[in-house]
C-alpha cells in the first residue's frame, strides 16, 4: 500500500492541506472525506463516538486509531491508551499532536491486555469480509482483562440497495451486502483496493454468541448506525 491516507494525514497536519481524501465503493459513487474532520475534538464526533469514549474504562485500546482524536480526548481525561493502526502516516500524526503510546501494528499481531477496546468510524470494517468476523472476534475476546469490554460501531448497509419501490435489488447469491470494494485516492493517486465490512447489528450478535461474546445494543444513530458494547459471557 501507498498509505495515501497516512500522507493525507501528515500533509494536514504540517499545513499542507490542499484538498481531501475521495473514497468510492463498488456500491457506491466518489465521495469526499474532508481532513479536518479527520481532526475533530470531542464535540465535533457523532454520538455513538461520544458514547464510546464515555464508556471507556480501565486501559484502552484505540484501534485503527487515525489521527488520533479519541486517543487524545481519553489521554486527557487521564486514561492511559494505547493506539495502533496499520498506517505509517496515521501514527505519526497521533504523536506529533501529543498520543504518548502509538504503534503501526494490525490488530492481529496485538497481545498486550486492556480493560477496553475501541473499534469506531466502522469498527467491523477491519474485519473485512463476513468471513473472518469470528477470527478477529476471539482475538480481541483474548486480549481483554477481566472485566473488559469491546466497544465497536458499524452500520447496516441495507438500505444502499433498495429501489424506488422501496424493493431491495441485492443478488441473493452474491456475497453478504456488507462486504465492499473500498477505494481511496488522493492528490491524484489511487490507494489499492481493499475489502471493507459493515455488519448489521443481527449478524454481529449472532457472532459474537460463537465466539463466546455478550453484545449489547448501546446506541442506534439516525441512519441505520449503531454502537455495541461486547463483554465475554
């Protein structure tokens, strides 16, 4: 990868910034994703990220932490975090605007414990396909202290494929209608492609009951998003 979004981040925050991020899907046309917003203080975050942070406990784990907006909010309040995400860039930013412990790491290769674990702007698309939901599941039930929590947002993408008639179009024999071809350029250059998933809350509960997971309704947003709290049961 060319981490066009680590680049994107580091050009915003050395007052580089020119224009954004535009992000498309197989499903979807381009659309751009402003760098400020990338930046945003607490105030500024929708409500499930508001939640999240405020449910935060004990050690937190930010993952794919970006620039680090939650990381510093909790920091703040004296919560010790560590924040990881697989872009160069993005853990540059986090510790030129202050995240004391940030790592390039994937989430897989992670084996320290915490208290909580935050997945959020779509915490299940790491997951990448409906696949490996179980995968990356049981890893992070292993990397929670007792007590410990998971707190991760997504949205249900359903309403993406309905007609006017208010009928949906989905192809019963593709691929769940979550999974998405995610594509991000920027300045001119195209990011690889890379699968994204948004899990609808049904088949997050009904994985997290295999893999040994509670999961709880915490928010509904306004459009067909939601924030879940997993707890080992």
């Amino acid at each position: 990868m060319k981490d066009l979004f680590g680049k994107a981040l580091l050009d915003y925050q050395n007052g580089h910034y020119t224009e954004d991020i535009i992000t498309s899907t197989n499903i979807s046309e381009e659309d751009d994703l402003p760098l400020p917003y990338l930046f945003r203080e607490f105030k500024e975050m929708p409500k499930q990220e508001q939640k999240a942070l405020k449910l935060a406990k004990g050690r937190v784990l930010d993952v794919g932490c970006g620039a680090g907006s939650h990381s510093l909010y909790l920091q703040e309040k004296g919560f010790q975090v560590k924040a990881i995400d697989i872009s160069k860039g993005a853990i540059e930013v986090a510790k030129q605007r202050g995240v004391l412990h940030a790592e390039v790491k994937n989430i897989l290769d992670e084996s320290e414990r915490f208290d909580t674990i935050l997945l959020l702007m779509n915490g299940t698309g790491i997951f990448q396909e409906l696949v490996n939901v179980s995968k990356y599941l049981t890893h992070l039930k292993s990397l929670l202290n007792p007590n410990g929590q998971i707190l991760i947002d997504s949205s249900d993408i359903k309403y993406m494929y309905e007609d006017e008639d208010g009928g949906f179009w989905m192809d019963m024999n593709a691929n769940y209608y979550g999974e998405l071809d995610y594509y991000l350029s920027y300045k001119g250059k195209q990011e690889a492609p890379m699968k994204w998933l948004y899990l609808d809350f049904e088949k997050l509960q009904l994985a997290c009951e295999t893999v040994g997971l509670t999961c709880e309704l915490v928010l509904e947003g306004d459009h067909f998003d939601y924030l879940a709290r997993l707890i080992p049961a």
